[in-house]
C-alpha cells in the first residue's frame, strides 16, 4: 500500500466480525447511523462515520477496530 494521499481513504474502523456477538451497543451510541445491523450482520458506512470512537468504547468484545491507526503503525 503507497503512503501520503491514501491515508484520507482509510475507514475508520474495521469491524472483527468473527469476534462480534451482535449485541447492538455500538449500533444503539452510533448518532450518524453507520453501524447497522442487517439481520445478524453488522454493517459499516465509512461515509457517514464522524470517528467519534464510541463504538470502540462500548463494544465488550473489542470487535470494532480503529483501521487508520492500524494503518499508520504499518508505515512506521
Ligand atoms: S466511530 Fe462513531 S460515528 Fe464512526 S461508526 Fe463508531 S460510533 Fe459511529
Ligand atoms: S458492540 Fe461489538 S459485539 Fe456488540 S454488535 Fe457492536 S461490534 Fe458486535
């Protein structure tokens, strides 16, 4: 992956669907909408996301990741 100009298109997150129990809290503080359910699936919008971190704060199982932090260890 090149550095500088594609940092602005990283999401902000990533959701760890493998560690998702589908409890509904990140969807249920998420206030742009982003993060919906659809059946048992979560869904991210990184349009809309205002990267207020909430979602990390109240996720129990820590299955919603910051990508952009991530992504700039990796250019380290
Ligand atoms: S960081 Fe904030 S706006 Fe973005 S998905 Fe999480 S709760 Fe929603
Ligand atoms: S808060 Fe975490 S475990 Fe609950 S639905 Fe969201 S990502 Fe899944």
């Amino acid at each position: 992956m090149s550095a500088g100009n594609d940092r602005g298109k990283q999401p902000f997150l990533e959701i760890l669907h493998e560690k998702c129990i589908g409890c509904g809290a990140c969807v249920a503080v998420c206030e742009p909408i982003s993060l919906q359910h659809e059946g048992l699936d979560l869904k991210f919008e990184a349009e809309t996301c205002i990267s207020c971190v909430e979602c990390f704060r109240v996720c129990p199982t820590a299955a919603v990741v910051p990508t952009r932090g991530r992504y700039y260890k990796d250019l380290e």
